[in-house]
C-alpha cells in the first residue's frame, strides 16, 4: 500500500510517503522553494518523495490531502459573513483564498496521474490526531491535538487503541472555532510586533524576560473552565484576519498599542545587564502572562482528556506543541506516565498524519514502528566537491549583508577525509578552537528544527561566539535563545530533569540546567537558566552523536550549541548549494558535507582562542 | 525614453512623496522581484554539469539576493507600522523535466529580464529625492548591467548558431509578452471576482446570516456530533 499526504494552503505545505504503513519520505515544500512556511501546492516536495522510492504517480494507491476544504471553506465564509455588512474587504479576500482551496482535487491529478476516487480528504485533526498516535511506541493513548484551527475545530481529545488487529482513533471532546489557543496565541504575536505563523517561538522567548502581571486582564478574554475546557472572548479579537489586525478597540483600551516591528528588544539573556525601557518591559510582561496562561489552559485541558479517557499514557500533536516551555510545564505537572510529541507536530506532519490514518483504516495488524526525524532530501557531497572546488571567494563580501571579510581564492580550503573518525576528531578541535561550523549530513529533518542532519554547531561555554552567530549569521534578535545538542551521559549530568535523555530526542521540552552545568552551556541558556535540549543517542545519528563525543573529550562536556542550518528569512538549507550559498554570505567559518570540508582560512583578530586553529595536523589531500 | 519610463521618472517621484506606502510596497516588490531572480538563477544552476559555469552562476545568485536584500531594508527602515511580507509567486522558468532546451529558454528569459530592469533601476534612481534609495537603485543598476552582459554570454554558450540565439530571444520576447498579457487577464479577472462575491455577499449573506450564526455559535457537543459524523462517514467509505 502506498500513500502519499498531502499538506498545504495555510502555512508549512509538505508532502510524506507511506509505503507499507511506514513513512518513508517526507519534505516541506519550503525547502525546495526557499520561501519560509511555503503555503503553495508541494509540487516539489511530493516529487522529491516519489524519487527517494523510485515510484511514479501512477504507483500511488492513495493521495490524501490533510483537511476538508469544503469544511474549511464554509467554516472561513461563515465567520466572515457574519458580521454583515461591515465584513465585505474579509470575505472578499477569504473567497478569493477559498476559490483556490476548492480546485485542490484538480491541482493533485494535474500533476499526478491518479483516479478521482482515489484522492482523500481526511478531518484536519484527524490528520493530527494519526500522526501523534500511529507514530508513537503505545499500544493504548489518549490523544490531544491544539491548533489555531482546522476546518471548524481548534482542538480535539481522541482516545486511540491498537490492542485489536485495527488502529482506532475515536473523538471525545472538541473545542469549536473560534475558541481558540492557537489563534489566541497567535493574535498575542501579532501584537508583540512578530510574524503570525512564524514569530511565537519570540514570544515564547520573550515572556522569560516579563513578569505574569497581565494574567487578570488576558484571563478576560481567554477563560479557562472548571471542567477544563476554555473559550475566547471574541469581542477582544478579530480573527478574519489575524495576520494583519487581530485585535479591537476594546483590547487596544486595556493594553495599549501593538508593539512597532521596526523597534527592536534589547533584552539578551547573555547579558542581563542590559537596560530596558518601561515599554520593553510591558511587553515583555504581555508575552509572559500569555504565555502563563496558555500554559494554564494546556494543562487544564490535558486534565480534561485524562478524566474523559481515563488514559495515562499521552500523545500530542498541533501547533501548540511546538511550544517546548509549556510542554515542560506540562511534563513537570506528571498528569501522565508518558509524552509523546512527534518530530513533527504542526500542520506540516499533518500530511503524515493522514497518510498513516487511511492506511490504518485500509490495513490490519501495522506493527509499532520508530519513526525517524529526517525523511527529507539526501544531501549530494559529490557535487558539493565539485562546485566547491572552483568557487571563487574574492567577491563575496561585496554581496554579503552581514559584513563578511573579505576573502582571496587561497582562503578557501576543500579537503576531504578518508574516514569519519579522522573528520570528526579533526572538527571537534575545530570546534573547541571557536569556529563556527555548517554541518550537513544525509537526509533533511522533516520538522521545523535542526537535529544534527542541518545544523550550525558551535561551542556552548562561549557567549561571544553565540553573539557573534545571533550578529553574523543567523541575523537573529538577540533575545532568543539557542537551543543544545548533548549526549545521554551529559543530559543526566547537566539537566535537571530525571528522564530528560529519554524524552528530549526531538527538542520538544526545555529542561532546567543544573547549576554545575550553567558554565559549560552558559552561550545555549535562556534567562531563566533553561535551554531547549536535544538528547543524541548513537542509534539515531552516529555521526553527530561520535562529534559529540569527540568534543567531549577535548572539552569534557559533549554537548555543542545547535541552531538551525539557515539564514535569517529562509527555511533550512535543503542541499549542498543552499548551504553553500549561506556559507558565502555569512560568517560560518566551515562548512562539512559527508566527509568533505569547505574551510574559511582566514586568522580572524577578534579570536578568542590563542591556539593556532590552522596548525592542526590533516591526514589528507587538498584539492 | 519609453512611456513606462515616463510614467516612472515624472509620476513617481509625486506618487512616493503622496503616499509613502506606495514606495514601500514598491521597494518590497522589487526585493521579491530579485530574490525571485535569485532562486530562478539557483533553480537553473543546480540542473547545469559545467563546474565553472555552476560558479559563475553561484556569484550573480549572491549578487541577486543581495539586493533583494538591499531593497528590502530600505523598505524596512521606511516602514512606520507593522511590516508584512507578502508572498512572492514564483512563476518557474524550468518546467520539472530540464533540459537543454528549457535551460537555454529560461537563460534568455533571465537575460531580457536583467536588460529590463536595470534599465527601470538607472531611472528609478535618477527619480529618487532620497539619497540611500538613488544610491541602492544606482547600486542594484550597476550589478544589473554586468548580469545583463553575462546572462548573454551564458546563452550563446547555450545556442548553436546565431539563428538559436535570436530565435532564443524572441521566444523570451514573446514569453515575456504573454506573462504580462496573462497578467492583466488575472486583474480583470479579479474584478469581476470581486464584483461578482460582492453581490453575492450582499444578495446571499443576509438570507444565510442566521443559519451561519447558528453554526458558529453551536455547542461543543452539537459541533462534536457533527464532527464525528464526518469521521464514521469517511471511514464508511474506504471500509
């Protein structure tokens, strides 16, 4: 059986493969596109699946689209329609959307030669509800999906069961439009200044730097019930268009203005020094009681879907999960036995989701599988050498917007290892030396986070190199924080959390550091002295979790400071000339594609580090 | 000089300093429009063999999404309220399967294109009152020339003869001709859309606004029921 999902039209388009009940390919179209949350059709993205198993359309059994677009459509012009007649500029611009949304069915057989019959529109949240369930270890679970919202629900309970020979996932509980966490959440970004659909990770970032003093005013307008549901007042909001106005006048009078993007935070949690201003500090404090109480109203619902399955055991999926601190929260309150968040937990697994939710329906006795992060496209070292090797440095700082040195051709150094552990002890010396390296091996992870497979490593005891990346590199606001990757020995040293290796394989939970360990990742820490850790175990990336080791050993703490392989505006690099791309027009000193390296020769003065980076013995030839 | 180049030399600089959201979202579309180049240009070189021409077309790739880059600061720094990218539609010059061909037609595409705007940047510049944006177009127009010198030379090594190459250019001319004709289609198009949804918004919104209340202001356990009907339904139908 071979399915292909289908996700897009709002934000994060992807496509994902299952043959056999099992994801084999996955990818989001941005990545192939390179426009950030790519909403448009995954033309790409589905022929890059198709190629990794050899397979043509006409192979397909089924192409599943993740939601209901007549649903969405009717659930899109009713909420406009009903503020008649002052909502003709929203249903206008919803109906021109919807238009689109409708020519779905026509749009997947224009490219892929397929029976009508055969194309599937599964329940938006039955999309996210298989996803959760199928791609989880449990056998038995109650299931949770938060979302802004999908067709006319924003979030769902399911209990769902695999102890006979078919999955079953049942609705208990849904939450309607427009009660909504996600959308509520998501107004609040769009108030702080930040892109909806992009920018909650600042606000979630920023509400560490704020006091929870608003509480009382938001709890206005989102209430949280006794029985554990919730519901938004929506005379505060204005949700036709999120993106561009979402709140009204009565909002504007108890919380002043939205906040200028133009300005920007000066709050750094490497320095808390800092001085910030009343206004700073006011929104700092709104991003902080908003997120204390969509914390509040996670954990309340959570209680809910534990007394209406009676489950101890919990899957959870929806954009709301990308949310790693209320996760925590929701983790340190042990409502349940276990958590478990997929690799991809936003609309983007929704193409998995309802791929594996028709073939649990088509199919019996699917076994529980392990479910890998990194089903995107395999990253070519060959033609990375190629072109490596005939690049011309001289010009790049010209065209660079973060003021890159400039560089000569013999600058620029190809090498390539003959053996892993020759690269990998040679980089972390590298690293140890405080060079900031691109680091991409084999296939892309499917989600919106770098797991090791594209990824920018640097040491984590060394704020002003973590400066020097959020300046030069990733272009970043200085007030987030940079996430770490870590081994299973140093998580149960550094982190405060006793299952945290176990738990934080896909970065879904930040984690207290333990305050012998706030030295050692003291560039990866927030400003309450978490960071959102990434446990490596060598069965799921034995290149990267071997560095880690390797660094170990030269530092005496594995774990280094992980980013996303990306520039500031693009998603993450997809293949060898996207990463070189941003080598040339940052400030990344390496750049290591298989066992090739692409090296940045040049003796910077601002060095920290006195050892001579360059004198490091290399078995191998030049190009 | 060319009536669009009129327009821009005389009416723009008084439509800029009427509505200054007028020249913000005309500089936000000129950062789409070279990032657009930019990612045509990558599209092209990651299905090219020839290693230096991989990296000849690697630096015009940096160059143009360095000033899309450009333009869109200046684009920031002139924004007083919330600033929102709108997506760029990307119309790609390569269809799925690449060949000699394609590459050689999207290569005259590129190159008419880089010959139109740099003209359009050189009076854009000379247009402006502000001294960073004459210095960001003079820039962008500069670079542009060279591009338009290189693109040229890339697609005679694509042609076989004089003959391809001119037949190359028309077909681009021609190309070109028709996008922008498709173009005004899609703006007509869409004012009939818009005057054909606003009477159905007034002619149908009133009969159904009570129904449509209705729907959104259901309970949790009507919308429950109905959301479990369409889940039995759709299980029903593979089963």
């Amino acid at each position: 059986m071979k399915i292909l999902g289908i996700s897009s039209g709002y934000h994060d388009a992807t496509a994902a493969l299952i043959i056999n009940g099992k994801p084999v390919a996955s990818s989001a179209e941005e990545r192939f596109t390179r426009k950030k949350h790519d909403p448009s059709f995954p033309i790409n993205a589905i022929f890059d699946c198709l190629s990794q198993a050899n397979l043509n359309g006409d192979d397909l059994n089924y192409v599943v689209f993740h939601e209901r677009p007549f649903t969405k459509v009717t659930r899109s012009l009713s909420s406009s329609i009903s503020d008649f007649p002052k909502s003709l500029d929203t249903f206008l611009n919803l109906s021109k959307d919807a238009i689109q949304t409708f020519w779905i069915r026509q749009n997947i057989r224009k490219h892929i030669k397929i029976a009508p019959e055969k194309i599937l529109f599964v329940p938006h949240h039955m999309s996210h509800a298989s996803h959760a369930f199928i791609t989880s270890p449990h056998k038995k679970a109650v299931v949770v999906t938060i979302d802004a919202v999908g067709e006319w629900i924003s979030s769902g309970i399911f209990l769902a069961d695999r102890t006979r020979d078919q999955i079953k996932i049942q609705p208990l509980d849904i939450t309607p439009f427009p009660h909504s966490l996600g959308l509520f959440y998501s107004a609040m970004t769009s108030f702080l200044g930040f892109k909806v659909n992009d920018g909650e990770c600042s606000t979630m970032a920023l509400a560490a730097f704020g006091r929870p003093i608003y509480v009382d005013t938001l709890k206005k307008i989102l209430q949280i019930m006794p029985d554990g549901s919730y519901a938004l007042d929506t005379s505060w909001f204005t949700f036709k268009d999120v993106a561009r106005a979402p709140v009204t006048k009565k909002f504007l009078d108890s919380l002043g203005n939205p906040r200028s993007c133009k300005h920007e935070f000066l709050f750094d949690p490497l320095n808390v020094k800092t001085p910030i201003s009343a206004e700073d500090q006011k929104y700092a404090d709104i991003a902080c009681s908003t997120q204390h109480i969509l914390q509040e109203a996670i954990i309340s619902y959570m209680a809910r879907a534990k007394n209406l399955s009676k489950e101890v055991n919990l899957c959870y999926s929806g954009g709301a999960a990308l949310n790693c601190v209320a996760n925590s929260v929701l983790l340190n309150k042990q409502l349940f036995n276990s958590i478990y968040i997929p690799p991809d937990p936003g609309d983007g697994g929704g193409a998995m989701g309802a791929a594996l939710y028709v073939d649990s329906l088509m199919s019996k006795n699917r076994e529980i599988f392990d479910i890998r992060p990194n089903l995107g496209t395999h990253i070519d070292e060959a033609s990375f050498k190629e072109l490596a090797t005939v690049l011309d440095p001289a010009q790049w700082h010209r065209f660079s917007s973060t003021q890159t040195p400039a560089l000569k051709k013999t600058d620029l150094m190809v090498t390539t290892f003959s053996s892993d552990a020759l690269l990998l002890e040679w980089l972390a010396k590298q690293l140890f030396c405080g060079r900031i390296v691109g680091w991409c091996q084999g296939r892309a992870e499917n989600g919106p986070r770098a797991l090791g497979y594209r990824s920018i490593l640097l040491r984590p005891d060394d704020v002003e190199l973590s400066r020097r990346l959020s300046k030069k590199i990733k272009l970043r606001a200085p007030f987030r924080p940079y996430a770490v990757a870590l081994t299973q020995n140093e998580a149960i040293k550094s982190l405060e959390h006793q299952d945290s290796a176990s738990l934080s394989r896909w970065m879904q939970f930040s984690y207290k550091v333990s305050k012998s360990a706030e030295s050692k990742l003291c560039a990866a820490l927030h400003i309450d002295k978490t960071t959102r850790a990434q446990c490596v175990f060598p069965e799921d990336n034995p290149a990267f979790h071997n560095l880690l080791v390797s660094y170990g050993k030269l530092s005496g703490c594995e774990a280094l400071l992980n980013t996303s392989f990306n520039e500031s505006g693009f998603p993450l690099v997809n293949d060898s000339t996207d990463a070189l791309l941003m080598f040339a027009r940052t400030d990344l000193d390496i750049l290591i594609i298989g066992n090739t390296v692409l090296e940045k020769r040049l003796d910077k003065k601002n060095e920290s580090y006195k050892d001579n980076c360059f004198n490091i013995e290399r078995p191998l030839h030049r190009f | 000089m060319n009536p669009k180049h009129l327009v821009i030399r005389y009416f723009t600089p008084i439509a800029w300093s009427l509505f200054p959201a007028r020249q913000i979202k005309t500089l936000h579309r000129f950062s789409s429009i070279e990032k657009d180049s930019a990612e045509q240009i990558l599209k092209c070189l990651k299905n090219i063999k020839s290693n230096h021409l991989k990296a000849h077309l690697f630096q015009h790739v940096l160059e143009e999404l360095y000033h899309g880059d450009l333009f869109l600061n200046v684009a920031k720094q002139d924004s007083q309220n919330h600033f929102y990218e709108e997506p760029t539609s990307i119309n790609p010059l390569l269809p799925n399967e690449i060949n000699h061909q394609s590459l050689r037609d999207a290569f005259a595409y590129i190159h008419i294109g880089e010959k139109i705007v740099n003209r359009d940047f050189i009076i854009y510049g000379n247009s402006s009152k502000s001294n960073l944006l004459r210095k960001v177009f003079r820039r962008a127009a500069a670079d542009e020339e060279l591009h338009e010198f290189s693109t040229k030379d890339i697609l005679i090594k694509f042609c076989d003869s004089k003959w391809t190459y001119r037949f190359a250019i028309i077909k681009a001319h021609f190309k070109r001709l028709w996008t922008n004709y498709l173009n005004l289609l899609n703006i007509i198009g869409k004012m009939q859309l818009t005057i054909i949804l606003s009477l159905i918004y007034f002619i149908v919104a009133p009969v159904c606004l009570l129904s449509l209340k209705r729907r959104l202001n259901m309970c949790n356990r009507e919308q429950l029921i109905i959301f479990q009907d369409q889940v039995n339904s759709f299980e029903k139908s593979l089963r």
